[in-house]
C-alpha cells in the first residue's frame, strides 16, 4: 500500500506502480486530489490522477463522495489481490475528512483460493505433444514459483533440459540436476541452444518476451493462469489455462517416462562449458588490479545470508545477478524486470528490508542507477533500515555504452563523474567504505555485512566488461565493423584496442 500527496506528491508514484503492476504484486496506491469543488480549474497542483495511473492498473477511480468509500476500497483490494496488479484511488482532501455515513454500502475485501484446472480432454493433449516428441524442453518463469517439485518430476520423466526466463531463476535454478541456464539477451549459450534444438516446448507460467529466442519449428505446449500470456509471444499448439503446480500434478500420471536422455545430455555438456567459462571470468589473482563485478557478485552471493534478498538494478547490475547470484530456494532476488527501469534497486531494497526488518537485504546498484535516486539513500537513515548497498562503480551507464557501441555508434554522453560515495554516504549517517583493489574486496564486504545498520561499499570496478548476447549474428558483425571504422576515423583507435586488450587478457 502506498499514497502520495496532490499532484507532483503522486507523480512520484508512477514508476515504482509501473513496476509492481508488470510484475503482479498486489498494490492499492492512494492518490490525493486538490479540493472536489477546484476540479476542472487548473487549480494549483492539480492533476488527473484517473488517467494518469489508468495504464498502470487495473482499478483506477474517483472517489467524490464519502458513502462510496467503504465499497470503492473493497472493489480496489479485491482487484488488486485476485488480478494481482496495482489499484489506485484517487480522493481530494475535502472528501476524506468527510464523515461516512453509518449505512454505506460494504462489500468486504474476501480473497479466493479457488483454484483454475484445465480439462481432461486438454490434459490429455498436452501429454500426447510431450508423449510424441523426442527432444522436450521446458522453458520456466516467475510462474513456478511453489512448483519446483513438480517441475523437477516432470523433467526427470520427459528426460527434458529446464531453461528460465530471469524471473524464474529463484524458483527454478536451485536443487536442479536438469537446469540448464537461463536464455535471453543476457542467458547463456546453453539455453538459447536447448529452446532452439527440441522438438517440443513446454512453457511453464512464463511470457518471455523475446521472440527470436523461440524455436522455429518445435510443438509448443504453454501453462498459465494468465489467459492473455498463452500465446502472446509463438504460436501454440495448445494452451492450458491453471496454475503451473496443479496442472503439472495432473498432468503427469500420462506422461510416459523417456528413455532417451541424449538431448539432456547435450544440453547439460552445453551448460557445464558455459558454466565453466562464466565461473573463469568471476576469479581474481593475487596480483589482480582490475576489479571485476563478476568478482564482486560471487563474493556477494558467498558471503550473504542463506535467505537474504537481493535487489539488482537495470543495467549491467542485472548480468552478474543473473549469472553469479546462487539461489537456494530461500533467497529472494528483486529486480526491474519487466518494466526495465532503472535505479529500482536501493528503491526496492527500502521496501522490502522495511517488510523484512530480520532479513538480510543486499541492493546491487548501478553508479547511474544508485545516482538517479540518490536522495533517497538518507531514507536508509531516516528510516533506521540496515541495507546494505553495494555499488558497482564502473564510472559509466555501462550497459547503454554496450549497446552504443554493440549498434555501431560511438558511446556518447555515457561517462559519469562519480563523487566518492563511501564519503558521501559517512555524511549521511551510513556506514561508508571504498575499494580500489580487488585484494581489499572481501573484507570490505564481510565489514558491511556485519555491521548493524545501513552500509554502502563503494566498489570502483572495471569499466569495459564484455557481456555480450549468446550469439553474434552477422547483423552484429556488420555494427561491429562499421564501429571500427568509426572509431578510426574519429582518431578513438586506441580506446578500442584497449577494449581488445582487456577482455582478450581475460
Ligand atoms: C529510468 C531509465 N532511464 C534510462 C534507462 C536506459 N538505461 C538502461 S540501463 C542504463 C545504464 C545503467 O547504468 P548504471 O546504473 O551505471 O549500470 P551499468 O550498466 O553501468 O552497470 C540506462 C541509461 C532505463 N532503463 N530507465
């Protein structure tokens, strides 16, 4: 639940309801209005919060009289817990310190634990598309949560390599003799090559969006309690309607045990080699002089606690998280990841350390990301909450320069100038501690673990990492080339070597 004051006071909210309705968190935002008899005048502050916050939620009104309000708010949670999204009502001043009167109409707030199956006939589809292919692949998202087990039986009868989409990591990675990675613009090889090379696909309480990632020519089979997310990014050949962990309970019974384990086996060689090179890159030698945020995300995840949450902004924050964070089932990771905005990470971390005052809570900041909010870094203070923010400082909105230069343009307008954020966060009351050399790392982040309240270590790191897509198409080949080019005409040869050197050294 969150509100905000007239006007400007609730324009604060749009991002962050943006956020919570494209991940389905359940919220009722309260929105004020100025004066009931102002509206329509331009009056100072005065917005329509009715439309503003339409496309954010799925429940957005006017409340004018004081009578409406005990049914309005029940209509608001209600739709807000069943739909799982964001429900927003917007009152002006005037007519919340009205008096309701003693009749008004109260329809309660009841949740449902109904539960959604599908029928026996698309069951049984569903296990014939599974049953008739010899390459299965299930492709996982935020949906299994709760399902692992069923998932895992499934896996193990079809002999089926399990891919996820970033949002499934926490349920999915964990206890997984069949993980196989994740796949997207920032998965592995090893996932984009498990999708492209089964013959069927199950899609497990997922919408991942890109499209170029689906195989070409495989059965697919999608399960969702979200009718509009089957079929919304391929072709289906069915669709089931109910929760992931139900209706794989259902439709198990009638999937006849695989014998034939070689496209598991191939996908898993495929992972242990990705694994493999990914886990090289997060080392540090002794002489090291480049901090490496791989480096910094596997020293992260070893040192956390066991059911630490983890926030990770958008930008390159995202790959390491995605790549280095282990999950165990218990740890949560919290992230911008349908929405896509950035500085979300010290912004989530605030609210669920205030929600989990004894959990461990870990926000992986971007410097662009921790900047762009930077205000409310004294909430940490103000608050009394005991976050503990680690920011990759890499001295530029990296993964905007990446792309930059990934499309053939020279970065520009990338580079930031940094303050000393340890000091800047001493004045603010948080414990504040900078590393420059990869030796000094641990102790500085087992020092802000360990401290009681809030901390922040300032981790300057290494700006040009490569972490590029699974494959290099030749379209990418070409930007690359034409960036060469570039680079040499506009006398910035050198950078690019330098870029060489540094990622060939790696
Ligand atoms: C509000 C917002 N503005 C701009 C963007 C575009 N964008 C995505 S990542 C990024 C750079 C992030 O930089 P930083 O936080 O320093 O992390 P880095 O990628 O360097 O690790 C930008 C500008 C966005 N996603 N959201």
């Amino acid at each position: 639940m969150c509100a905000g004051s007239c006007g400007p006071g609730n324009l604060h909210l749009i991002n962050g309801l943006f956020d919570c309705h494209r991940n389905r968190v359940p919220v009722l935002a309260i929105a004020a209005q100025v004066p009931s008899r102002e509206i329509g005048s331009s009056y100072f502050q005065e917005t329509h919060p009715e439309h503003l916050f339409k496309d954010c939620s799925y429940y957005c009104e006017l409340v004018s009289q004081a009578e409406q309000m005990p049914r309005v708010l029940g209509i608001a949670m209600r739709t807000a817990l069943l739909r799982r999204g964001v429900a927003v009502i917007v009152i002006p001043g005037d007519v919340a310190l009205r008096e309701c009167p003693a009749g008004a109409l109260s329809l309660g707030i009841e949740d449902s634990a109904s539960l959604l199956f599908p029928s026996e006939d698309e069951l049984r589809t569903a296990a014939e598309i599974l049953n008739g292919a010899r390459k299965v692949t299930i492709l996982g998202g935020a949906g299994c949560e709760g399902a692992h087990a069923e998932l895992i039986a499934v896996a193990e009868r079809l002999k089926g390599p399990i891919v996820h989409a970033l949002r499934g990591k926490e349920f999915i990675e964990y206890d997984n003799p069949y993980d196989v990675g994740m796949t997207g613009l920032v998965g592995f090889a090893s996932g984009y090559a498990a999708m492209k090379n089964c013959d069927a696909l199950l899609m497990l309480g997922t919408d991942f969006p890109y499209r170029a990632f689906y195989p070409e020519h495989a059965k697919i089979a999608q399960i969702d309690v979200r009718p509009e997310a089957l079929g919304n990014r391929c072709s289906l050949n069915l669709g089931l309607l109910g929760t992931v962990k139900d209706t794989l309970q259902d439709v198990l019974p009638a999937i006849r045990e695989k014998t034939d384990s070689s496209h598991l086996d191939d996908a898993l060689a495929d992972y242990k080699k990705a694994r493999k090179d990914l886990d090289a890159l997060a080392e540090s030698g002794p002489h090291s002089k480049l901090i490496h945020p791989q480096y910094v995300t596997r020293l992260v995840s070893e040192l956390a606690t066991d059911d630490a949450i983890f926030t990770c902004d958008v930008g390159t924050p995202i790959i390491w998280t995605a790549r280095y964070l282990k999950v165990n089932g218990r740890r949560r990771i919290v992230g911008s990841f349908n929405h896509g905005s950035m500085a979300n990470a010290m912004l989530q971390a605030i609210g669920a350390q205030a929600a989990y005052p004894q959990r461990q809570v870990i926000s992986m900041s971007g410097d662009g990301g921790f900047s762009m909010m930077m205000g409310d870094f004294i909430t940490l203070t103000q608050m009394g909450l005991p976050v503990k923010v680690i920011v990759l400082n890499n001295g530029t909105l990296g993964f905007v320069e990446m792309e930059m230069k990934a499309s053939g343009f020279l970065d520009t307008a990338c580079d930031l100038k940094n303050p000393n954020f340890a000091l800047m966060a001493e004045a603010m009351g948080v414990r504040g501690i900078r590393v420059e050399q990869p030796q000094e790392l641990k102790s500085a982040i087992q020092a802000a673990l360990a401290h009681k309240g809030p901390a922040l270590v300032d981790v300057v790191s290494a700006r040009q990492e490569l972490a590029m897509p699974p494959k290099t198409t030749l379209d990418q080949a070409y930007h690359f080339g034409m960036f060469t080019m570039k680079a040499v005409l506009d006398g910035r040869a050198g950078e690019l070597i330098d870029l060489a050197k540094v990622n060939l050294s790696r």
